[in-house]
C-alpha cells in the first residue's frame, strides 16, 4: 500500500475541496470551519490564504478569472485580489442552520454543490446546480450530507455521495440540459473503513474516495463496484482529493482536526495537512464554471 506524505503541515480544522486550476498551476483548498480558501503553488512553494466572512463548503475557478463559492448562505463569486465577494444566490434561504458544502463543475461548466444541516439533522440537505445563467436548481433533495461529485470522462454518467448511506450513487446524466436520471448505486464502502467523503477520477475513469475516519484513500471501478487498490494517509479524518501538478500525476488530499480528542491528535500530529502521493495513475482536467 502506498502511502501519502505530507506537503504542508498545517492544523486545518476542516481541510476540504482540493482543485487543480490546469492553466495557472495552482492548487486551491479550503478550511471550511475557518472560512479559509487557500492558494498553493507547489513548484514555489508560494501560498496564499483569503479569508471570508462565511464558512466556504466548496471553491470552483471561474473561465472569466476569480471563483465561484458555495458558503453557508449560497452561492457567490470571489475577487482574488480584493477578496470582496459578490452574491448569486441562496437557495435555502429559509433554512439558517443549513451550509454548502462539497461541490465541482460538470462537463457543461455548470457548478453543482449540495448542502447539510449544521445540527446533524438527517436528510435536511439537497444538492443544487448552479447554471451558467446563474439560474439554480434543485437536483436531488432529503440528503443528509452532500459531499463528493465527479462526471464520468465519457460525461454519460454522474456519480454522487451522500456520505451516511456509505455509498456512491450513480446516475445518467445529460451534458445537454444538465438532467439526471435513473439512480442506481456504484459503490458501496465496507463498514470498518469509514465513511465516503470527497471523490475525483483518474484518467482510466476509476473513483478515488476520501474516507473519514478510514485513513484512507479508495480506488473504485465504479462498473463493477470493485475496490482497487488504497493510499495509507497519516491523519484519521480523509476529506477529499484531487489530481494536480503539471502533468495530473499528482494526487492531492486534506484531512481535518475538527472532532478529534486531544489523545488522538497526539497519535495523529499530521491531522489537518494536506497530503500529496504519485498514485501511478494520471487525473483529469477540472471544468471551470462557465458562467
């Protein structure tokens, strides 16, 4: 089993949303509890962190420059310079114990994020896609915890995780007008190995799955529901991953403090870093939002 190493020691409380921006050579994370995006140049070790005035539950670049977030109270663009940010919707405006949280952009440049109760109520959550119009839409409503997305490299299919049913779903899905149908489940992950949080996908159209409370990050050949292989990560609490560097060979992953009992954090010293491993497998390019 390989294991990841740590790239920047850090305490984050909730580390989360790893992107790679292909054209600027960038890494973008978050910690979500801090209301912090950050900014990573692994070839200059450059880092830069925006704090905003929300928890951020997910971070897109956008084709036009900046980003688009998903916050506690919807969705918004970011100025990178100013740091000033500018709203686009919220959704759930009726329901202020509700955040976003993960999210990505399909194949289409639309960006889709789901959301979760902040009280730990169950199925309180829907996930929502933001269109390139600015129009919002519900997708799937009665989730729990919406967490990892990614579309199939054919964009034929949309896998999906409401983390509690420890499983990935998998849908048709509709470049064309954004629709999903025909849910059925992909994976299912074992008990004992934690819970299914963030997903991306390699170029061969396996899902990589970050556990929490599983140490791990999963490979899954999501048509025949087969696990393939696993990276060891030094921290419990696995949030998310991405593929980076120049050549997408690199698989970058955040891990959480958040939760964790001072016993565990003197096991675990490495909890909230982001990690990094050349997992032998190329990523893919990550869509911006369009809009």
């Amino acid at each position: 089993m390989k294991e990841a190493r740590p790239v920047i020691v850090t305490d984050a409380r909730l580390g989360e949303g790893p992107i790679w921006d292909h054209e600027r050579k960038l890494l973008y994370w978050l910690d979500i509890v801090k209301k912090e995006l950050h900014i990573y140049d692994p070839e200059t070790l450059f880092e830069k962190t925006i704090t905003a005035d929300q928890m951020i539950g997910t971070v897109v670049s956008r084709s036009s420059g900046g980003f688009v977030l998903a916050m506690e109270k919807g969705f918004y663009f970011l100025d990178e310079d100013t740091g000033e940010t500018v709203f686009i919707a919220d959704p759930e405006s009726d329901k202020p114990d509700n955040r976003f949280n993960d999210g990505k952009c399909d194949p289409a440049g639309r960006f889709w994020a789901g959301t979760l109760n902040m009280k730990g109520e169950k199925k309180k959550g829907s996930l929502y896609c933001l269109d390139t119009d600015l129009k919002v839409t519900k997708k799937i409503e009665s989730v729990t915890t919406s967490n990892g997305i990614i579309w199939s490299n054919d964009s034929k299919r949309m896998y999906y995780i409401d983390t509690p049913t420890r499983e990935v779903w998998e849908f048709d899905y509709d470049a064309g007008n954004g629709d999903i149908s025909n849910r059925r489940v992909a994976v299912c992950i074992p008990e004992g190995e934690g819970m299914p949080d963030g997903m991306t996908i390699d170029e061969e159209g396996m899902l990589w799955i970050a556990h929490w409370g599983g140490h791990i990050v999963s490979r899954w050949d999501p048509q025949k529901g087969i696990k393939l292989e696993e990276i060891r990560v030094g921290a419990p609490n696995v949030t998310a991953c991405a593929f980076g560097g120049r050549d997408l060979d690199i698989l970058y992953i955040t891990t959480a403090r958040e939760g964790m009992k001072d016993s565990e954090l003197s096991r675990f010293p490495l909890s909230g870093s982001l990690f990094s491993v050349k997992p032998g497998v190329k990523g893919v390019e990550a869509q911006k939002f369009l809009g």
